[in-house]
C-alpha cells in the first residue's frame, strides 16, 4: 500500500500544483513526461532506497503492485479532472518508470459515486432512482433498489465488480448488452464479494448491474477496471472521499475492509 496523505497540507489555490510539488518527489522520477506549466521532479532518495519499495517494485513483473489512496476531497479530485488528481499523477509517474512493457495499465477502482461535487460520476443511472450510501472502498456506493439499475462504460481488458446485498436482495449483471447473469446474494451491506472477468478484448465495454425485480436492496461498492493489469503492473485504488479524515476511515472500518485485496 501506498498512502501519500498528510494531514498538514498547504492552503494554496491551485491544489494540484500544490500536491505534485509536495507528493510527488517521493515517487515521481524526472524521466516523466511532466504536465505543462509543471517542473519535472526528482525520485526521492529515501523512497528510492527504501528496502520495501525495492521488494515491491521487483515483483511487478510477477504480480501486481497496489497503490491504495485514502484521503479527503483534494485526494478524491475536488476542482480538477481525474487525470490531474495528485493520486493519478503518482501512478502516471510509477507506471512511466517501472511498469511492465506488455502493461499498459486500467484506470482502477471506480466507486459508485464521487463526493467531491466537481468531480462527475462515472456509473450512470439506467433505470429508478439509486442513491447514495456509505459503504465499500471510500465509503462511496450506490443503493440500488428493486428494479433499479446502473452502468459503467470502460476501456479495458476486464473488471473486478464489488457488490453487496440485502438478506433478500438479488444482483443481476450484463456485459455489452449481452444477457443478465443473477450472482447469490451477501445478505448485508457490509459483506462485500465480487465478480471477476480478466479476459475481455481491449476495447470499450459497458457493465450494467441491476437489483433482481421484487428483490431487496443491492450495494455496488465499485469497480476495478484493468487493462492488462489483472496480474502485474501497477494498478490505481481510489479509496478517497470528500470530507473523509483518518478518524472516520478508521471508525467506520467494518464498511470498506472486504473491498481491500
């Protein structure tokens, strides 16, 4: 895990600016392509060094190295686009330097929503009216009702789905307009499981996941998108959210702690 929040950050107007100068020396090194306006920055001698950056780094060949955010709005992306935020800028860096030749690398864990109100969400509402609840990585899920239903469009070479359901409350899920697949339920909304597919072709998909007519409550926490990084390489999980300190994350543990890997 790679955890790059301070508690002390600055108070500046252009966060991100901020938080590459800040962040991203420990991990970014200066054969980056560096965004326009921004100066390129030097790996971090003790990052560099570090015994277990090393260990982790000389596996990426073999399995895949996970970069957790946990973090507030400026983590999650208040005022900027998803490719801006400081936490895809750490893995842009990673994967510039280290990531596997055949990788190119998915755009990681997508949450059933975004709390940071400039930040546009990236599952759309298909059918009723899903809402917005506290559950699954960053705390971020949609409530699907009966009937209800939501999709996720994609590029990428496959999907891990984090779900969770009611005692009665069934999920059904469809890829590319295919038929709908029904998975057993969880019984609660704190007891994560998922639905894997690492081997679709590399193009665009769209995931679409509804509760069962006449069934209860379905949770979908998120999802992992790869892209050719099922099994090594380095992959992004998005675990922010805005107005999140260490203290709620920490409290409110038991209802995110399965959707980690």
């Amino acid at each position: 895990m790679v955890d790059v929040q301070s508690p002390d950050y600055p108070e500046v107007v252009d966060a991100r600016e901020a938080y590459e100068e800040r962040y991203l020396s420990l991990f970014r090194p200066s054969l980056n392509i560096v965004q326009p306006g921004y100066t390129s920055l030097e790996l971090n001698t003790t990052a560099r060094n570090s015994p277990t950056f090393r260990r982790v780094l000389a596996r990426r060949d073999a399995q895949p190295i996970n970069v957790l955010s946990l973090s507030d709005s400026i983590g999650e992306g208040y005022g900027v686009t998803i490719d801006q935020r400081w936490i895809n800028l750490v893995v842009e860096g990673l994967r510039s330097y280290y990531q596997p030749t055949t990788v190119i690398g998915g755009e990681g864990y997508v949450p059933g929503f975004y709390q940071a109100v400039t930040m546009t969400d990236r599952w759309t509402t298909v059918t009723g009216s899903p809402t917005d609840e506290g559950y699954g990585l960053g705390r971020r899920a949609k409530r699907l009702a009966a009937d209800a239903s939501i999709s996720l469009t994609f590029t990428g070479t496959g999907f891990q789905l984090f779900y969770a359901t009611a005692s009665t409350g069934v999920l059904e899920y469809s890829l590319d307009g295919s038929g709908y697949t029904t998975v057993a339920g969880t019984g609660s909304a704190n007891t994560a499981t998922t639905i894997t597919n690492p081997n679709l072709s590399d193009s665009e998909h769209t995931l679409t996941v509804r509760s069962q007519t006449g069934g209860g409550n379905v949770w979908v926490h998120g999802a992992m998108i790869f892209r050719g990084d099922f099994a090594s390489g380095i992959r992004l999980w998005d675990g922010s959210k805005g107005g999140m300190t260490l203290e709620n994350f920490i409290e409110n543990f038991d209802t995110w702690d399965q959707d980690l890997i």
